[in-house]
C-alpha cells in the first residue's frame, strides 16, 4: 500500500515546508550580509574608516560640547511645551513655534545622521542599534517626522520626546548613590514584571468576582411611592368591584439620584416607610456613577481603588447600602488584606531587597577595585555598567574647576610662599600671612572666640529664645505684645550679624561661605538686615526668617562629642545625602510625566473647574504628586475618562502610580540601609572646627 503524504496549508495557501525553507534562505542572507559588512566596514555602505565626512562625524559624536548642545535643546524643548497652557486653543500656535518644531526636529535628525554615520546602522556591535537609547531615540526621530507632515499623530507623539528628558539619568553613575539608584531600577526589572504578573493575576479574580457579586445590583434610591391602579384580582377587596389603588415604584428612569442608596431585596439600607419611601432601581450608581461592577473594566478601577488603601472604606459605606454588609464586607476585607496589604506591597519590597543586593554587590565591587589597584592591575570590567555620559562628565568638569576656584582662593588667603634664604646659606620656601602682623592677631584671637563653649552656648541659647518668640506670634495679637515681639527680633537680629561680623573677620568671606551651616547663617542674617530696612515691603524675604529654627541643629553639633548622637546624625546625614539623588530622579520622572498628562489630558471637557487636572505645567505637576501621595488615585483616573471619552486615562494614572510606588520604595530603601550601615566615628572636637574653619585646616594664619 502507497501512503500519500498529504501537505497541510493555512488559511492562505501557504505550507509550512515552504515557511520553513524560505526561513532558511533568509537566515543565510542576513548572515551573508553580515559577512559583507565584516569585510567591508563602511557604515551606510558609503563612508570607510579613514573617509573624511566619518573622521568628522566621529569628532562630533564623541564631543562633549555636542552632546551637551543636544541635552540644552531637549531641555528647552521640555521647557517649552511645559509653558503652554492647553485650555488655550492657541497654545502652541504662536508666531515661529512651528519654525521651532521644524529646527529642533531636523537637529535631532542630523545627531541621529553624525551617529550613525560614525558607528554604522545595525547587525554589527557596538553599531548606532546596539544602544537601547539610540533605539528609542530613532524611534522618536521617525515618530517626530512623521507627525510633522502626518497631523492625525498630533501633539500626542511630538508629546513622547519629553521621555528624551530621562538620557540624563546615564550621568548619575558618575556618583555612587547615583548610580546605586540606576542599578537597583535596573535590576528589579524581572522581579517587578513578576509582581505585576501576580497583580494582574488578582486583579483579574478579585473583578471578576466583584462583577459576579454586585453586577447591577449598585442602582437602588429610595423614592416617594406612586399609585398604582391593580384589578381586584390582583389584591383588590373581594366582591368590590372596584378596582384597588396600591403604592410601588415609578418607572426605573423616572427615580431620582437625590434619594438615598438602598438595597430593593432588603439586605442594605431600607428607606422609611413612614414617610411613604420604598427602595426602586434607578440608572444611577453611587458616587456619581464611579461605584459599578456592571463591567469587568469598571470593576478593575474598583479593586485598583481599593487595593491603594486610599479610600477604600467611602467605596464600602454606599455599597453595602446598595447590596448589603453580608456581601459587601467579606469581599472589601479580602481584597484590602490580599490586595493592599500584600500584593501591592511586592513592589515595595522588590524595590528594598534589590537595593540591599545592590548595595553589597557594589561593595564587594569596590573592595575588589582596591586590592587590584594595590596589586598594579587594571580594573575589572563590570557587567553591569551604564554606557559613557559625556554631560555628566561637562558637569563633572565644571564642578572641579569651582572647586579648583575655592581652594586656590583658601590658599592665598592662608598666605604667599616666598623663597628665603637662611642663616645655613640653605633657600627655603616660608609662607608670609597676607595680613600685617596686628591684624592678624586681632583674627586670632576673634578665632578663639567663636569656638569657645561658652560663645557657642550663648549663640545657641539666643536661638531657641529666637524659636520660642516666633512660636509665641499669633493672629489678632495685642499691639504691646507686637511692640515688645519686634524689639526681641531686633536685638536677636544685632546679635546674629555681631557673630556674622566676628567670624568673617576671624576666617576671611572665603572661609566663611565654603561652610554650608555657614551659608544658612549667612542667609538669614542678611534676610534679618534686609526686613529691618525694608520693614513693611519685606513680605518676601520676612519668610526666610523661619530658617533661623534650623540653626537650632547647627547648635546641636556640640552634642557630636558623644558616640550615641554622632551615631544617629551619621544616619540621618548619609540618608539625606543619598535622597537628594532620589529627588533629582523623583523630579525628572514628574516632569516628564507631566509634559505628557498635558497633552494626553490638557483642555479636554471642563476638568479645569475641579482642582486636579493637566491643562497646566503646574497644575500637572500637583495632580501627579497627589496621586504619588496615594490620594484621589482612581477618582482622577474616573474623571480623566469621563472627560476624555478614552479608556487609556487609567492605563496613565495606574503606569504613575507603578512608578511612584517604585520611586517611594527607594527611599524607604535607602532609609533602612543609611540607618543599618556602619558608621565611622572619630574625633568629635576635630571634626567640630574642621566644620567651623569651613572643611580645612590651618585657618588661623590668615
């Protein structure tokens, strides 16, 4: 017996032998190009390694200065969109705002041009397509081309050229917490895909259940009850004749939203007969229609809602009026002890345990750095590196050159070096003080002044009578109160500029404002002189005045002597120091966000009558920073949708919330490992003038 082999084909004639085959030949032609690129290293096959056009775009790409260009026009370009006001329907249409777009958008196409040029296009490494930012970036080349000639697009896609706002993120491995965030944002990645697979996994149980539950069952009001005309049959007297008049609902659109929620099978609220009330189905749903399972999309707004912990028990209160406490809280307390409690908080966890790993990691990093550096050998490459910052570096260059600045400043304060010739015959370099010889005494001895105990002491005690009268100040205050209020800031204020006199004379200005503690003592006594000057137009700078409580803490430094207090302002300090990094990126995914919730959501429907909407730069800024907060999250999100017309709003709020919740959790991380580190201790009274002399030493000979 023959067998037949019988060739399946799809739906459009196509088998897969044949799929297979031209597979095969179309493998064996990228790897044939391949081969040709290899042998021919021309990138866009027309410019060699020695032609003159990729000499000088090579120059160009690898310039400092260009890249610091590129990084000006995108922030302009930032700045930009973020100034216009989108309820206005001319907001991006004034005179050369077009010219503008145009400008800017060939720019970027000619870096695209100079990179690829000088690295080649693709299928090579370390070609223009090997880096993830060139990949994103030539997408939002073409994307900004084609929305320049394709105006469907919008500003919708012109709107994603704020995420080239996040490039800048690559100059913070030029500092170690910096770059400790960017590894730890990096490296949760998988984990943090797990979790959302997990949440999406609850999400998906807890709506589907919350649809099953109270699917429809949301919409009772109780309203006054309208005759209904019934045949005798149907509950008239027996033998009357005449037909009864009973009392029920009206029909469901006529029922008013004014009444209160109820329950009509009587498991929730029940309306008061007494006042001829019965409970009817309306089309209305709680909470300005927000409340409803009728759907699993609406019910997925629900549970994400509550799951935030973030008024979760105002959604419970009117459902179970509407279905009943025997339903409604099983389900709510589930949801809230799964949902908010342990599934939400993965992401918060991922965040903390990948930061500690992180953290040992570039400990153990750096130890291994140290023992190769002592040995003579090179260091180790890392397999987790980010690319070269050249504006990190810009950066990075200007601050040495300020720091340079200062120092050579420190220094021919300290004194000039002369060459001078001994009684030996012997030439030896001798530093002469700057000052004449009385001077330089009269600083001398203004310098053991101001670190005596007791000038510190009494600097201290002023302070806190300073805290204690700007407590004591209140609304509708007596007019002697007031008198004797201004003639206390007026001697605390003669006092702070004596101190301020005495220690520019003892240290020199340099000295002086090199020291931050000194540069808020320094501002807050020049903001005292002013308002007593200015008086009653000194509004502005009177507000500075709530810094002198801070000076409370530069009093406590006193207190750094002892090992339990050095401990805990260790901690603190380390903490700060590592958040200030956590700000810079806090602040650039905030804005780069915004920019986006402006043109997605700015000017739609009347959102400009609530207080959270996205027409302004400021305005987005607070919406978004309220959502981070955990407030108002999904009510924003139901507003933007009824607004909008589009589903897509949640899918906005609910990406922001993921990234704050992450961001938040580095700081949590960043607290708990700040305050587990081992400090160093050392000498409590050196580090104390090392302070006060403004970080160096030998300030006595001026």
């Amino acid at each position: 017996m023959v067998h037949r082999v019988v060739e399946r084909k799809g739906a459009f004639g196509v088998s897969g032998r044949w799929i297979t085959r031209n597979y095969y030949y179309v493998r064996g032609a990228v790897r044939a190009a391949q081969r040709w690129l290899r042998e021919h290293p021309k990138s866009l096959l027309l410019f060699g390694e020695e032609n003159p056009v990729r000499i000088a775009c090579r120059a160009v790409a690898r310039s400092v200065l260009f890249d610091v260009f590129i990084f000006t026009v995108i922030f302009l370009n930032i700045a930009q969109m973020a100034s216009f006001n989108m309820r206005d329907p001319e907001a991006g249409k004034g005179p050369g705002m077009a010219e503008v777009e145009i400008a800017s958008t060939m720019l970027y196409v000619v870096e695209a041009l100079i990179k690829i040029i000088d690295t080649g296009f693709w299928m090579e490494s370390d070609t223009y397509m090997d880096s993830g930012w060139n990949q994103f970036d030539f997408v939002l080349v073409i994307g900004t081309l084609t929305a320049l000639f394709e105006k469907t697009l919008g500003n919708q896609f012109l709107a994603l050229r704020a995420f080239r706002c996040f490039r800048p993120l690559r100059a913070m491995k030029n500092f170690r917490d910096g770059q400790l965030l960017m590894r730890t944002t990096i490296a949760a990645i998988p984990l943090m895909r797990d979790a959302l697979i997990f949440l999406g996994w609850f999400l998906l149980v807890a709506a589907v259940s919350g649809t099953m539950l109270f699917g429809g069952k949301l919409t009772g009001r109780c309203t006054a009850a309208m005759p209904i005309t019934q045949a005798s049959a149907e509950g008239a007297v027996i033998g009357s004749g005449v037909p009864e008049i009973v009392y029920g609902c009206p029909a469901v659109a006529n029922v008013s939203r004014a009444g209160h929620i109820c329950d009509p099978a009587g498991a929730g609220y029940s309306c008061d007969a007494a006042l001829g009330e019965v409970c009817c189905r309306s089309v209305f749903f709680p909470l300005d229609n927000f409340l409803s399972f009728d759907d699993f999309a609406q019910s997925s707004i629900i549970v994400l809602q509550i799951i935030t912990i973030d008024g979760w028990n105002e959604l419970a209160q009117p459902a179970a009026d509407a279905a009943g406490m025997s339903k409604v809280g099983p389900y709510f307390f589930l949801v809230v002890i799964f949902g908010g409690f342990y599934v939400l908080q993965l992401f918060t966890s991922v965040m903390i345990i990948t930061l500690s790993h992180c953290n040992h990691q570039m400990e153990e990093q750096e130890a291994e750095a140290k023992e190769r550096e002592a040995a003579g050998l090179a260091p180790a490459v890392s397999g987790f590196d980010l690319q070269e910052d050249k504006v990190g570096i810009f950066v990075n260059w200007l601050g040495g050159g300020l720091n340079r600045l200062v120092m050579h400043a420190k220094r021919s304060i300290e004194g000039r070096y002369e060459v001078e010739k001994g009684e030996d015959g012997v030439k030896r370099l001798v530093r002469r003080p700057v000052l004449p010889e009385s001077l330089l005494s009269l600083a001398r001895m203004l310098q053991e002044a101001v670190e005596s105990n007791l000038f510190q002491r009494c600097i201290l005690g002023v302070i806190c009578l300073n805290t204690v009268t700007m407590a004591a100040d209140h609304h509708e205050a007596s007019a002697p109160f007031l008198a004797g209020l201004y003639w206390f800031e007026y001697s605390f204020t003669l006092i702070f500029f004596a101190e301020f006199t005495m220690k520019h004379l003892a240290y020199g200005p340099v000295w002086y404002w090199t020291n931050p503690w000194n540069v808020v003592d320094g501002a807050i006594v020049i903001s005292g002189v002013l308002e007593m000057v200015m008086e009653n137009d000194a509004q502005g700078v009177s507000m500075l005045r709530m810094l002198r409580v801070m000076r409370i803490f530069a009093g406590l430094k006193t207190l750094r002597r002892y090992r339990a207090f050095k401990q805990v302002f260790a901690a603190i300090y380390n903490g700060a120091v590592r958040i200030a990094s956590f700000c810079f990126v806090f602040f650039l995914f905030i804005a780069v966000f915004a920019v986006l919730g402006m043109q997605l959501f700015g000017g739609v429907g009347e959102l400009n009558l609530q207080r959270l909407h996205f027409d302004t730069f400021g305005d987005a800024t607070l919406t978004l920073f309220v959502i981070c907060t955990g407030e108002n999250t999904f009510n924003i999100a139901w507003e933007l949708m009824q607004a909008s017309g589009t589903d897509w709003a949640v899918v906005y709020i609910v990406v922001w919330a993921l990234v704050a919740d992450s961001l938040l959790a580095l700081v949590l991380g960043t607290l708990i490992d700040a305050a587990s580190s081992p400090l160093t201790v050392g000498d409590g009274e050196d580090e104390d003038q090392e302070a006060e002399r403004g970080g160096g030493g030998g300030g006595g000979e001026v």
